[in-house]
C-alpha cells in the first residue's frame, strides 16, 4: 500500500470515535462531528500545538499518518510499517528507539498487500461507518490466523522489536461472526506466542474488560481514552505487573489535559495527547 493511500483512509475516519471497549461504537454524524471537533481544538488546540516538542524525551510515541517523523527522543516509537522502510527501523534501533509496528489483527484492509489472500467467507460486517475495512472472522483458523501471523512476520523481518495488535475489541462489535470474547482469548493468545516465537513483544491493545485473562500474556497495554471515558482503573493490572501501559487521549474530546497528566502520573501511565489522525506531532505527560 501507498503511503498516502493509508493517510487518506485515515483523514475520512478522524471524525469519528471508537469505543472497541464495553462493545460500543460511537459514531458521529459528519456535521454534528465538525462542530464538537472545532469546539474541541478551540479547547485544546492551542495547548497542544505550542508543546509539540514536549515530545522529545518522553518514554513514547504513536504514529500511523504521514508525515512521520522519525527523528523524535523517545524510547519506543510504535508506528504503520508501510510508512518506514527496513533501513528506518535499524536506524531507529541504532539510536536506541524500540520500534514497535501497528498491526490490525481484527479486520480485513483493502490497502494491504494481503488483501487478496482472504477468502470472502471470512470477510463480515463493515467496520462501522469506514467501508474501506471489514471485521474478520477471529475464530477461523485456516485463513485468519496464518494470514494475521504473517502480517507479524513481515515486522519481525523489518527488524521490528515489537508489535501493536489493533481491532481487539472486535468481538464486542457486531462483526458478522459469532465468535465470543472466550474465542477473542484463544485468537490473542495465539497470536502472542507466535510474537513471542519470533523474538518480538507485543501489547494489548484496548478491550480493556480482557485485561484479566490477558495480562500475563501481553507485555504491556496501549489504551486509548479511558481517563475521557472514565475506565483507567481497568487497566491498573499492567502497572502491577511491572509492564508499561501507554495511554493516548485524544484533541478532538476535549478534557482537562492538566488533570489527566496529574492523574496519568498517579497510575504510573505513559500519556499522550494526539489527534484522531494519530500523526506526528501532539504532547506528551512528562
């Protein structure tokens, strides 16, 4: 896939909010969305833009969108691989960056190179109002699981250290398919030892009411809005475990930043404030 293919895609999914937690999807209409948008930037907008290098130093950050940029001071960098190159990640590496690489493990994407190697008996519903990516069927073994080990297969040899499962929480949504959060376990599971296998980390992320069954599985969590949406204790377990949990709220909700940082620092969380874009650029809680 382009690089601008995936940055077009996800200019057209901004506006909308996703809950993989609790399986709810909130969608926002289009001008309705505009309008809490603006009201949002006006709110934090202005904060966020003066602190963009607050970045440096932090412990991470989290880019899927062009323009990246590669050249910032932290310690993990997780970001879309079709966006770098196998010479970026060593260079990332060589600086002493942990180069984690996004990876949808819930849904079929038709910018992906694989595209092609999924049967339509495994392609379900819509993901929300996105036509562009379907839910996959999680529970299906012959297809599925091969097809999203390879997608890690393809990171493991890009020279990545880690990866970021995304679309976790598809077995709350209405996929399609009647796999169960008990499936969801297996799947997760499976798809953690064959990180493993390859020398790679991995995190979970979100579908926060997992974190029981996953946490002695995964090696860190990455959750997106649970101080906007009031879940952050959820994931308190990572932190137990001594695992890093990164957190990422988002400009377009609004929220007091100040007292999420506090809050995000109590927790023992590495946070972020990014926009729905989830470009370079944003603030980090240091």
């Amino acid at each position: 896939m382009a690089t601008g293919a995936r940055a077009g895609i996800r200019r057209q999914q901004w506006c909308h909010t996703l809950l993989e937690r609790r399986g709810a999807r909130l969608l926002l209409p289009g001008i309705r969305c505009l309008l809490i948008v603006a009201g949002a930037i006006a709110a934090l907008g202005q904060s966020a833009t003066a602190s963009e290098n607050r970045r440096d130093g932090a412990y991470w950050d989290w880019q899927l969108t062009n323009p990246y940029d590669l050249s910032v001071r932290v310690e993990m960098l997780v970001i879309e691989p079709t966006g770098v190159t196998a010479a970026d990640v060593a260079a990332l590496k060589a600086r002493g960056v942990q180069p984690f690489c996004y990876v949808s493990i819930g849904t079929w994407e038709p910018w992906r190179d694989d595209a092609e190697s999924f049967p339509a008996s495994v392609i379900g519903a819509t993901v929300g109002d996105w036509p562009d990516e379907k839910y996959v069927d999680m529970a299906d073994r012959a297809h599925v699981w091969p097809l999203m080990k390879a997608r890690i297969d393809v990171c493991a040899a890009m020279g990545f250290v880690g990866v970021e499962p995304d679309n976790m929480g598809a077995h709350d949504n209405d996929t399609g398919f009647p796999f169960t959060s008990a499936d969801a376990v297996v799947y997760f599971r499976e798809i953690a030892a064959h990180t493993h296998g390859l020398g790679l980390k991995i995190l979970q992320k979100n579908a926060d009411e997992l974190v029981p069954q996953l946490v002695d599985t995964f090696d860190g969590m990455l959750v997106e809005e649970c101080f906007h949406y009031d879940f952050c204790e959820e994931v308190l377990p990572y932190v137990r475990a001594g695992k890093p949990v990164l957190a990422v709220e988002f400009t377009e909700n609004g929220g007091d930043w100040d007292a999420y940082c506090a809050q995000a620092k109590a927790y023992g969380f590495h946070l972020l404030l990014k926009s729905y874009e989830v470009t370079a650029g944003g603030r980090a809680c240091q």
